[in-house]
C-alpha cells in the first residue's frame, strides 16, 4: 500500500496534532505572552508592572533553597530570545532589565545591545527612570499598620502604595500602583469607626527606606507571602527602593532603670492581693520580655493582633506556667495592655479594642496551652526540667539537667528502654 505522504484519509478526517509531552516553562510562556500583548507597544509603567509579575512568579514557584530564581528566569529568557531574535524578544529582555535583579542587569543590557543590531527596540526602551518627588506615611495609633505612599514623575506619573503589618512580624501585605493624588484621598476613603490612619508627608528617602526593610524581612518568611499584588508588584517595587536598603538595625534592649520605672508603675496602679505581688510583677516581667523581643515597633506597642498572637500561638509554644501564673494572667495582660497603650499616649476608644481583643483569645490560649502537640521544642524541654524540679532561673542547672536529659533519650534510642517520667 502506497505511504500517504500527509495527504488527509478520505472522509476528512484531520492528522492528529502532535503536542508537546512537557509543558511549557516559565520563560517560554513569558515570551509568549509578551508576542500577544504587543509588549512593545505598551507605556513604559505597563511594561515595568508586566516585566515585575513575570518574576514575581519565579519567585513564588521557587523552592526554599533555590537562591536567585528570579536571575535564572532572566537567563532563560535570554537564552530563548538570543537563540530566535524577534521584536517581542528584544522588549521583553528590555523590559526585565527595568525591573530585574542587580545581578542580570548587566547581562540583560549587553543582550538588548545584540539583538537591537537586527530588531527594532521598543518605544519606551529610551524613557527616563520614574523619581521619587513626594512621600507619606500613615500609621494606625497602635503602629502595628503603616500605609506608604511614594509619588513618582517620569514618564507616567503615579504612586506607589505599600500596606505593612506588623502583627507576628513585618510584613508587606499590600502593594499597589495609584494615581499621584491617592495620599491625599486615602483618610477620606477610610470608612467610620476604622482606626485613624492620616498621612503625614516623610521624607522621600526614609519612606523608600522602611519599605525596603520591609520588603527583605517579608523575603525571608517562609512559606513566601503570597498575596497576588505583592507577588505581581514586588520586582518592581524593588527595583525602586533597593538602593536606599538600610542597614541591620540593631536591637536596643530596654533600660533596666526604664525597665524598673514600668514595672514599679504598674505593680502600684493595679490592685491585687498581697500575696499575689510577685506573680503579678513577674507576668508584668514575661510581657515586657515578649514586647521588646516580639513587637517590633517597640515593648508597649500592643494592639488586638499582637494581643491574640499572643495568646494564642506565643505562649502556648513557648512559656511554662505554673498554675498561679496561668490562672491570673488575662486579668494580668488586660491591665498591662491598658497600662502599655496609656503610657504611649492611646486614647481611651482605641485601648477597648485591644483589652477586648484579650478577653476574646483568654479561653483560646487555655486551650492551647494544654495542647503538649504543639509545644515547641524550647518549651517541651522547659516543661520537663521543671518537672523534674529543676529551677529554671539557674543556668548551671539547666545546663546539668539538659546534658542528663539527651543522654536519657540517646540511650532510650539505642535500647529502647523506656525513658523516665517527664522526659
């Protein structure tokens, strides 16, 4: 029987369509994308928010390990448009090159230079970078939220918003391109009863640098934060304050005069049993603790989400408590918040929330707190050294006790032999 050569089988019936056994990787599809949007033909800020959510999504698909997925997407769509120069290709290395990381700029740039040899480069590739001329903050009055507002000129003229919790840690929960007149309009656009946020006008270089502050600790959470305007905008936003990263801060421990100050204050403002003196003066100690260590805008800076963090996910993972300790402290911490926030100047209407917040999470972190499954590995040790009755304020002993306890579990594992009560 003669070979059909391709011809169609009678009857019309079409050849099969051979498809790919694999899909299409990122820089494939980013290419392609930028041939059916016309990227070349697009305003320059269109084109920086584009080239910032192609590796927004590098970076979100990445492993913990991977180190610079965002270079390697840069590399690949190098490869791809060198390999099959096109005017799509050329703009979309151009476009990247806007907004990539410091280490694919050079890369990107000397790739523009070739393939501009023999394709035409983009309308916008020759505009001048967006400069920051004006900028804002807007803080709530617990300073657990800030709203930033950077304006921009340049070819297209805008605003570059960022939301930032604090809660549990910094992190940028919001990104946003806005017109130039948003900061003006953001208190008004607020609805009643909402926490007070008006902007006041910063300079432009301290607000670049807070967000990028911001922006490296929200990097380093895992799994990645992954809001989809933070993932789309966070390139570009990047690209706009990298060069105004700050140093470490350093940890400023408090004053232990200032620390004596708060403690004597409060023990003395508040009424309580005589014999109840030392516990109440040592959970005063605990929640100073967790506030210079955990509340990043400073020990008294509580609010209704630090308080139900608090409660709920801290101290059962990570403190022992004693029965007395345990029984007095919500009392305790909705005296100490309302003591904290009064110190710091808050207003009465905005103590309430937070002392509420309290009393909703008291039952929460009982309950929690007799969960042993999530204890974490510090506190699961601290509860059996103490029942063993070993003083947990005398770090020889704790040390001794710890040394006795990983030699108990080693030999439960290499004879399996049961390991003594409280181990």
């Amino acid at each position: 029987m003669p070979k059909s050569r391709g011809r169609r089988k009678p009857g019309g019936g079409k050849a099969p369509v051979r498809r790919s056994p694999h899909p299409l990787r990122l820089s494939g599809r980013v290419l392609r994308e930028a041939r059916t949007q016309r990227l070349e033909d697009r305003d320059v800020l269109a084109v920086e928010a584009w080239a910032s959510g192609c590796l927004g999504e590098a970076w979100l698909a990445a492993g913990m390990t991977e180190r610079e997925p965002e270079q390697t997407l840069c590399l690949e769509v190098v490869g791809r448009a060198s390999t099959t120069p096109s005017p799509h290709g050329l703009a979309t290395v151009a476009a990247l090159e806007r907004v990539g990381p410091p280490d694919s700029r050079s890369l990107l740039g000397e790739t523009v230079e070739i393939l501009a040899k023999s394709q035409p480069l983009p309308a916008w590739y020759a505009a001048a970078p967006h400069r920051p001329v004006r900028a804002w903050r807007a803080v709530d009055v617990w300073d657990s939220e800030r709203v930033l507002f950077v304006e921009y000129n340049g070819p297209v003229p805008h605003m570059l918003m960022a939301q930032i919790s604090e809660v549990g840690g910094t992190m940028v929960d919001k990104l946003a391109l806005l017109t130039p007149a948003a900061a003006e309009a953001w208190e008004a656009m607020r609805e009643d009863g909402e926490v007070p946020m008006p902007p006041a006008e910063q300079d432009a270089d301290e607000v670049l640098a807070d967000l990028a502050l911001a922006l490296r600790l929200t990097d380093m959470t895992w799994p990645r934060q992954d809001d989809e305007d933070v993932v789309a905008l966070r390139a570009l936003a990047w690209a706009r304050c990298r060069d105004h990263l700050p140093d470490w801060p350093e940890h400023q421990p408090l004053d232990e005069a200032e620390r004596a100050r708060l403690l004597d204050a409060f023990t003395a403002s508040r009424t309580h049993a005589a014999q109840e003196s030392d516990t109440v003066r040592s959970l005063a100690d605990l929640f100073l603790d967790y506030g210079e260590n955990y509340l990043g805008r400073g020990p008294l800076c509580w609010s209704p989400g630090q308080a139900a963090g608090f409660l709920e996910d801290w101290l059962p993972r990570k403190a022992v408590l004693d029965q007395e300790h345990r029984m007095l402290l919500p009392a305790v911490l909705t005296q100490w918040v309302t003591f904290a926030l009064t110190e710091r100047g808050v207003e009465e209407p905005w103590t309430s929330p937070v002392v509420a917040a309290v009393d909703a999470h008291a039952s929460a972190f009982r309950a929690a707190f007799d969960d042993e499954e999530a204890w974490g590995p510090a506190k699961q040790i601290s509860a059996a050294l103490a029942t063993r009755g070993v003083d947990l304020t005398d770090r020889d002993a704790v040390d001794a006790a710890v040394r006795t306890l990983n030699a108990e579990r080693l030999a439960h594992q290499l004879t399996g032999r049961p390991r003594p009560s409280g181990s």
